[in-house]
C-alpha cells in the first residue's frame, strides 16, 4: 500500500510481492469504504476548510473530483460528472454526511473556494451559515495567465501591489492597498485583458476582507492545491479512469487515507518533530508506530463511532 501510495504500478508490486495486480487492486480501493472523517480526525472536525474541483476522465468523458481539505488532510474526495451546483451539491454532500455521523452538530466556519459560483453555491446548500472566501491566488493567476511578453514589467509591479495588499495585517489597510492599486492600473495599464482583470480583482475587495473576521481562516487555497497535485500524479500514472464512476469512487476515496496515513518524507518529518504522517498532525498523536497498524486501528467499525458490534 506504501507502494502505492507513490504511484508504483500494480504489475510491479505483483512481481515482487506476488499475487497479481487485480489483487492489488482490488486491496488498495478496498479502503474506500471507510468514512474518510471518522477514520481521520479524532479529535475535532476543522472549522476552516478548503475546496476545489480536480478535472479528470472516466473512459475519455469529462468528470471532477470534489476534494475537501482541511488540517492538511483529505477530509471529503468524490467523483461527479458533472460541475454544476447539484452535482456539486451531491459530491461534497458526502464529506457532509460523514462529518454528521461523527460530530452531530458540526458547523464549519469557513470554507475557501475559488471563483466558480456553483462550487460557492453548493456549500452554502449544504451549511446555511457557513462563510464562503473566495481565494485571492486564483485571482492573481487569472492576471498572470493574460499576462503578455509586453507586459512583463507591468506585470511584475502588478504583482508586487497584489501581494502587498494581501500581506495587510488589518481591514482598512488591506481595503487601503487594493484601492491604490485600482487607481495604479487606471492611470498606468494600457487597455487589455490583464488591465481587466487586474480591476476585477480590487472590485472583489468584499468576498476577500471577509476573511480578516474569521482567525484561522484559509485566504489562498495553497493547501487544496497541492492535495490536488497528489492526486493528480496519481490519475496520469493510471491513464485516469476505465471503469465505473462506482469503482473510481472507490480509488479517489482510499488515495486520500493513504494520503493521510502515509509516512511523509524523512524531512517533513524532522521538520514537524517527528510526527510522521498528516493524521498524525492533525491530531496530535498516533495509535501505532506502524502506519498501516495505525490506519487500521484509526478505520474500526469502518470509521463510524455509532456502530454496535454484532452480538455474540
């Protein structure tokens, strides 16, 4: 499974361990069927979280991954056709569901997406007073991806302007620095797609100063994002999906536990003081030296806390 966890192919953990690959297979999605909370967090559910859609494909159409992140954990991953509101709706409704059956009466305090309405729409159908933020680095990267050769130097002071604002320890500064930057772009950028968006961004002060009432809320999706580049190494590896959208639920759900439950690199884990996994961390202590041992131990009664066990 550590195998796995890297992307080694099946066929190559078949030839050194046995078996075959189906059979490797079939082990690694068997962890699937595990509540990703439950199994993860046993502590208390994060009240910041982070959300994004990962494009992929099942038999060459289009489908997305609803990735839910928080505490440096995969805490919701799930497969839906589509990206419109009730698809989305459906698809993180899972993470929903499962952090209800641990903590009845969780209540997350924020989430931070990027710019795609739907995706805003779906959490606020999901928790009526949760605070949606929209994430300030997409909308720096919406001004760099229209950023010509032309404009490399406008650019640059663009950004640096930006980043500023964003560094704003208060309200009235931040609201202050996107201002200068509004009136910056309008006398000094010539007319064109990066100058638009460029406006677009200082117009977007209110869904960003948000943030400032919330401690510990997620500004960027920096974190998201990088979960995402997980799967993502994953998904190429395997030529992405082939089967039913069932069995890729099934593979994006036990790729996020052994996200999760994976020894991290020996640095990250010098680096944290030798907590070694990403459970580990949010949590704050491990059950089991072992990984696997700890999952295991984590994953009883298949992460639900309100099971009985079957009488004698």
């Amino acid at each position: 499974l550590l195998l796995l966890r890297y992307n080694v192919p099946y066929w190559v953990v078949a030839s050194v361990l046995g078996r075959d690959a189906m059979y490797w297979y079939r082990l690694g999605c068997s962890l699937g069927q595990f509540n990703i909370v439950g199994t993860t967090v046993k502590e208390q559910i994060p009240g910041h979280l982070l959300a994004d859609e990962k494009h992929t494909r099942i038999s060459g159409k289009k489908a997305y991954v609803a990735l839910t992140a928080g505490g440096g954990c995969m805490l919701g991953a799930s497969l839906c056709e589509s990206a419109s509101e009730q698809a989305l709706k459906a698809a993180y409704g899972i993470f929903a569901r499962e952090a209800y059956s641990i903590e009845p009466a969780y209540s997350p305090e924020t989430v931070n997406t990027d710019g795609w309405q739907p995706t805003q729409n779906a959490w606020q159908g999901l928790f009526a007073p949760i605070v949606v933020i929209q994430c300030f680095l997409h909308s720096v990267i919406k001004i760099r991806h229209r950023a010509t050769k032309k404009l490399a130097s406008a650019f640059r002071t663009v950004c640096d302007k930006a980043w500023q604002a964003y560094r704003a320890t208060s309200k009235r500064s931040f609201s202050q620095r996107l201002r200068r930057l509004h009136e910056w772009a309008e006398c000094h950028l010539e007319e064109s797609a990066m100058k638009h968006h460029v406006l677009e961004l200082c117009d977007k002060r209110e869904r960003f100063i948000v943030s400032y009432d919330h401690q510990g809320a997620h500004r960027t999706s920096n974190m998201v994002d990088r979960l995402m580049k997980i799967l993502d190494r994953a998904f190429f590896a395997a030529q992405y999906f082939h089967g039913s959208l069932g069995a890729g639920e099934r593979r994006v759900r036990s790729l996020a536990l052994l996200w999760n439950f994976c020894p991290s690199a020996p640095a990250t884990v010098r680096k944290h003081k030798g907590q070694y996994c990403p459970a580990e961390r949010l949590n704050g202590y491990r059950y089991h030296d072992n990984w696997l041992e700890n999952l295991l131990i984590s994953a009883s009664l298949n992460g639900y806390r309100d099971r009985q066990l079957n009488p004698l």
